[in-house]
C-alpha cells in the first residue's frame, strides 16, 4: 500500500510549479530509535514515513498529541537526529547527503527555538554571550563588529542595550525566549523552525511573542515550521497546517480549511478535543477511546484504527452499535495485553495505571458480554480469544479478533487522498467505502 506521505503536489505533476520551488522538502522521512539493548525488541517509530513541502515565506504548522513525533520531526529535518531513511531537500539541496563541513555550513540558514528557553540557554552566560555564540562558532563577522550586530539583534527582538551583560535567571519567560529568538536570528537564517516557542508563557505573553515571530517574518523574508499543540495559536499564524499521529501525517492542508472543514477521523477528534465550557452542549463532540498507542507497537493497517470513531465495520457482521462498542473495547484490552510485558517500564507504568491488563481477561470478556445480548458467533469468537490470552498467547487472540472483526482499516495503511481541500490518510475517502457518510 502506498506509505508516502502528503504533498501539495500529487507526484505526476510537475506543471503545477505556478508557486516557486519549496525552500524545504521532505520525502519518505522515517526516524526510528532503537530499543535500550538490554531489552531489546522493537526501536520507537517516532517518525514513520514523513514526506511534506514548505514553500519561501510560509509557515507550516505541525499539531498532534504529545508524543506524536512532532519534535523529532523537527529535528530531523534540521539534520540533528540520526534518520533512518528519507531525505530532506532545502533550497534544491539535498541536505540528508552533506557531509559534516557541509552540514555544519548549512545549519546556518536552519535554526530551531524550543519551548522552554532556559533548557537550550546556559544559565552561566550572559545575555549578550548567549545571543553571540553562534557568531562566534561559525566566525562571522570580525570580533569587533560582533557586539554591535548582538546590541541591534536586541533591539529587533525588542530588548534594550542594558540587558547585554543580564543573566537569563533575571528574566521573565517572555524576554527569555526573547533571546532564544535573537540568538536563532544571530546568522540572519532563511528558515526556522519553532518548537512549542510560546507553550510555557502566560497567554498575555503568548500574544506579544507571536506578534515578534510574525514581525520577523515579514521583515526578514523567514520561512518556518511551527510546532504547537495549542491549536489557537496555529490557527492564527499559520498559512497551512499538518496534522500527526503516531509518525505519520494524517492530514495537510490550508489552516481554514482544515480547521473548517476537517476530513480526516483523526483532526476532527483533535478539533473537537478543544475544551468548551460545557462538554456536553456538544452533540458533535467526539471522544477518544484510551490513550494513542505505543510507538514501538504501532497498530498495522491505519495507525489510527485502534481509537478511531469512524473505523470501518465489515459488512458481513451486522451487530448493533452497542455490541460493536463492547467488542471495540474489548479488543483494546486484549490488544494492551499484547505489549503488557514488552519492558519493565511499561509494566510498572501499567501496573500504576492501567490494571485491565491484569484483570483476568476472563473476567473482562465476562463484563462486557455476559449480561449483554449478543449473536453466539461474536461470543465464541470472543472466548476463544480469552483461551489464547489465558494459554500466553495474546498475539495469537488479537490476531483471530482482527480477523473476525477487523476491517481494511486494521489490514492497509491507507493512501493518501485528496479529500475537500486537503490531504488526508483514511479509507473512507477511497471511492468504495465512500458510501459511509464520515458524519454518521
Ligand atoms: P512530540 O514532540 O510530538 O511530543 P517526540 O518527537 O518528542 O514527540 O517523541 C516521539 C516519540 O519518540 C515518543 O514516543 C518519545 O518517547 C520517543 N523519543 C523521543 N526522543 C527519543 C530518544 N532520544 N530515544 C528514544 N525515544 C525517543
Ligand atoms: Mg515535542
């Protein structure tokens, strides 16, 4: 099944060069870390087949639930992650082939600004020190000069001369990341990417900062990649937005449209996670089913198939919704079994929070179907699965639900589609199963 990922443009179409060449793209990005080797076992997938366009001047935003990739994405963009496969171009360059001269010639034009400034800031050093450093190491300018351009750097970023010889620690967080901010701008790169820049100010604060990056960007002709998991400020500065889960982009595309009218399962669960003073004024609300699973274990067929609302159902099986629900639920638990012994840190973290996986799953499949009607073929299917789990093979049961109750969307991972006018990776925007409206 095709696991590339989402681009502006579709791949036999090179007439549609009407926008200048992207300043960055990025094809078939995987990042993966592997395992502790006293475990061993699977590497994290953090990011599983990436592939996107930034166009000069734009800014792209990238939103998903913590843990979904987003920074690593990031870094490896930025060449600061070991990549597992994929390449990223910049300017027409392929960046992922540079040798480390050259690679150090080029961080240049690519800088990053983290969340928290005073985790990338050293503490020791002043402001001013702090602002210089990256002059310093890549011997710009003669040392002379480099004071002045630190005091206008300042200025720019709208901190006075007198904060030069400051420590960070004197600091408020705005004017922190302040610094980060000149300290990115110190070799006037083309591109920067800003990871959760404003997430830990205060939202009066957050405004101020947002207002500099969008000043800077007009002034300085800069091109950024916008982390957030803040879904306001996306939508406020950026031209197009991509949204991850589990490694992969689900969804990409124009910030209203994807924020008016969302086509993937997945950025219409995330839109209506937005907290409202009343939840259940909400009848279109959608609530997520467990938390996003493991990205060692990442489910086969759609990443997101496991907690998505709108998975297909197989025709063949016609059972009502709350039948489907319980079985829902009680393929996650055997589906958590599977994993429950992968490390010791998952078992304790499990052992903490989530005790279905010790429960006897005998009792599980008792409470959920027991007192509840349903056809004897769902019944037997479902306790032969408890015989697996029971006999040690968790593998082995959620293998046979997936069979009697899987669909195409636990079987492929889906292509990506031009659906509205976005980029979306579902099956049910492929023509056979668009007859099930996404909205029932
Ligand atoms: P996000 O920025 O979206 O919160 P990250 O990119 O930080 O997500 O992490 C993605 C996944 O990769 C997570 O499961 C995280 O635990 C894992 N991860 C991140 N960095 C490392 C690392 N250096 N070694 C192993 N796993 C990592
Ligand atoms: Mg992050």
């Amino acid at each position: 099944m095709t696991d590339g990922g989402l681009r502006a443009t579709t791949d036999a179409a090179p007439e549609t060069g009407a926008d200048s060449d992207p300043l960055v793209e990025v094809d078939g990005l995987r990042t993966y870390y592997e395992s502790d080797r006293l475990f061993g076992g699977d590497p994290v997938k953090a990011v599983d087949g990436v592939s996107l366009e930034i166009g000069r001047g734009e800014t792209l935003g990238v939103v998903g639930e913590s843990g979904c990739g987003k920074t690593t994405l990031a870094r490896s963009i930025l060449q600061l992650e070991d990549v597992t496969a994929g390449t990223v171009t910049f300017d027409g360059e392929d960046v992922t082939a540079f040798d480390r001269r050259e690679r150090q010639a080029w961080r240049r034009n690519a800088q990053i600004v983290y969340q928290d400034p005073t985790s990338s800031i050293n503490e020791r050093m002043t402001v001013g020190e702090i602002v210089r450093e990256p002059l310093d190491v890549h011997d710009r300018l003669d040392p002379a000069t480099r004071r002045e351009r630190v005091l206008e750097l300042l200025e720019t970023v709208g901190l006075e001369e007198e904060h030069y010889y400051r420590y960070p620690h004197q600091f408020s967080g705005g004017q922190r990341q302040r610094v980060g901010i000149a300290r990115a701008l110190a070799l006037e790169p083309e591109f920067i990417v800003l990871d959760e820049p404003v997430s830990a100010l205060d939202v009066s604060v957050q405004a101020k900062i947002l207002n500099l990056l969008s000043d800077l960007q007009e002034e300085f002709g800069l091109t950024y990649l916008l982390i957030a998991h803040d879904l306001s400020v996306v939508r406020h500065i950026c031209d197009r937005v991509a949204v991850m889960y589990l490694g992969k982009v689900m969804e990409c595309g124009p910030t209203d449209a994807l924020f008016d009218s969302p086509e993937n399962p997945y950025t219409r669960a995330l839109l209506s996670a937005i907290p409202e003073p009343d939840p259940t004024a909400d009848p279109e609300r959608i609530t997520l089913r467990g938390t996003p699973p493991n990205p060692r274990h990442p489910p086969e067929g759609c990443v997101f198939s496991t907690r998505c609302p709108f998975r297909i159902r197989p025709d063949e099986l016609d059972l009502g919704d709350e039948t489907w629900e319980r079985v829902d639920e009680f393929r996650s638990v055997v589906r958590e079994r599977e994993h429950a012994t992968v490390t010791i840190v998952e078992r304790l973290k499990s052992r903490l929070g989530f005790d279905t996986r010790f429960t006897p799953i005998g009792d599980v499949a008792a409470a959920l179907f027991d007192d509840h009607d349903v056809p004897s073929e769902v019944n037997e299917t479902v306790w032969n699965a408890v015989d697996r789990v029971e006999a040690g093979d968790s593998r082995g049961a959620r293998e046979l639900l997936d069979d009697r109750f899987g669909s195409v969307c636990e079987a492929e991972s889906p292509p990506v589609c031009v659906a509205g006018e976005t980029e979306s990776r579902c099956h049910r925007h492929l023509e056979e199963y668009e007859t099930l409206d996404l909205a029932e």
